[in-house]
C-alpha cells in the first residue's frame, strides 16, 4: 500500500482531515493490475540479463548462492470522502550470476491518481553489471537508467555510469559499501529542448540486520552536473512471512536542486506499504 501526499504530486505524504473509507472499484483494479503486469514483464523480457537497489551494484555471490533470483513488490491504495485518491507501485527485479560477474535487470512505475486525473507517473527501467575483483571486497560497476515521470518538467532521462566500489565491511549483523564514478546524461525536455551533460557520481549502501526475520535498508546517492545535483535516499525495513513473502515499509526521496520549469517541485517523496515475493 502506497500514499501519496493528495495536494502535490511531488509532496509528502499528509493525513486527510477527515475519515476515508478504503476502496477498490473495477476501473483502479484493471489500471493497477494493467500497470504492474507491464513492470514484471519488462523484467521478464530481459531475463537473459538481471536487487532491489535503485542505483548500486549488488554484492557478490555467496558460496551457496543461486544462480538466479528475483522478486516482486506491490503496493495499492484507494481512499475516498474527502479526496478520492489512487495509488500505485509495483517493482519488478531479476538477477542472475556468472561466475564474476553480477547481472541485475530492474523496472518501476509508480501512479496516483486524484478524482480520476493522473497527478503523478513514473517509470523507470534499469540494467546493473558488477564485476568483482581478487579479493571479492573491491569491484567495477556500470550502470544504464531510463526514466520517465510525467510533471517533472522532463519527457524523460537516460543515464549512463561507471566506476569503482569498495565493500567496507559485511558482516551476520550489518555491511557497508560504497562506490563512486563519472557519468553521461542525456535530458530531453517537455518543451522539446534537450541538453546532454556530464556529471559525478557517489553513493553508499547500508544494510542492518534487526533479527532473524527483520532487516534495514539506506541507501544513499549524489550526481552532480555543472549547475544541477540529484540527490536520492531510500529507507526501509522488511519483515519476512515465510522464505518467499516479506512485508516491506520505506521512503523514497529524490531532489533535483534545479529543475527545470515546468516541474512541479524539486523534490518527490514517496512512502510506501508493500508485499514483496521473492524467487
């Protein structure tokens, strides 16, 4: 279950001042289940290539590792009375190992909708590769990240990263990594103008264990171009049903220090409540 602030698509989440009433008619089942249908199967489409992380490489291969994984997460919620709002998140990833080499393949879209006007919607469609060096500790990473979200001022962005990351320590209690490298995006506008730049790029991942069925996630990651930085933070905590369902509750937040104009705001938070299935 997902909620978005009905005031401002790109706002945070507030709480209506009066009670609502959950609810689920046809017409939001069919437009959810047609939207997440579309995020699995572009996962799907590239199972020859493949964690749940937006913008870092996964880590290496346990010895028992499987060859291949995946997961699933969806999350729904319809509120009526004083708004009538719908919302949307459905998250598809694939990963799969050969022998050095960390294949990871992602999709995402996001969507709300407010008395059956689209205020926000998002897609996102992304292709990781880590490659682990000697010690397993240091490896080189390059990524490929297509978005599109409507009411930013863009009519999308392509970006493209490489670079060096350093896993500090990995422990039975809690593990630490970070990297950094160059990068390339390519902007096209909603006015039709277009701008291509370079830019740097940093970023850290934390994860904790909380007990034997509970985890916390951060991450954490900056890319600066010449007069625009794009800051991203995901939190979370999971908690395991069984081997394959978990409960998940996080926090998504992106800012852009320079939007462009027709973008609503610089920064768009998501919170969210959602099932996740792991294969």
């Amino acid at each position: 279950m997902t909620m978005r602030s009905p005031v401002h698509a790109n706002n945070s989440v507030t709480t209506p001042a009066a009670p609502v009433a959950l609810s689920c008619p046809p017409p939001a089942l069919r437009r959810c289940l047609g939207l997440f249908v579309l995020t699995v199967l572009a996962c799907w489409q590239n199972s020859a290539q493949a964690a749940d992380s937006l913008f870092y490489a996964p880590p290496p291969p346990s010895d028992d590792a499987v060859p291949f994984s995946g997961a699933i997460e969806l999350g729904y919620t319809a509120l009526s009375g004083n708004t009538n709002t719908e919302t949307l998140l459905g998250k598809g990833r694939i990963t799969w190992y050969d022998q050095a080499w960390t294949h990871t393949t992602r999709a995402e879209v996001k969507s709300v909708s407010d008395s059956e006007n689209t205020t926000a919607e998002q897609y996102l469609f992304s292709q990781r590769e880590r490659y682990s060096l000697e010690d397993s500790l240091n490896y080189l990473f390059g990524l490929a990240r297509y978005e599109k979200e409507r009411f930013s001022g863009y009519d999308n962005q392509f970006t493209t990263i490489v670079g060096y990351g350093r896993q500090l320590f990995d422990t039975d209690l809690q593990a630490l990594s970070l990297e950094a490298g160059p990068g390339y995006r390519f902007d096209d506008y909603e006015n039709g103008g277009s701008r291509h730049m370079m830019l740097g790029y940093l970023a850290a991942d934390y994860a904790l264990t909380l007990s034997d069925t509970a985890s916390f996630i951060q991450q954490f990651s900056v890319e600066g171009a010449e007069d625009n930085v794009t800051i991203r933070s995901y939190s979370a905590i999971s908690v395991a049903i069984n081997s394959s369902l978990s409960l998940r509750v996080s926090h998504d937040i992106k800012s852009n220090s320079s939007p462009p104009r027709e973008a609503d705001a610089h920064t768009d938070r998501t919170t969210a409540a959602s099932v996740v299935y792991n294969f």
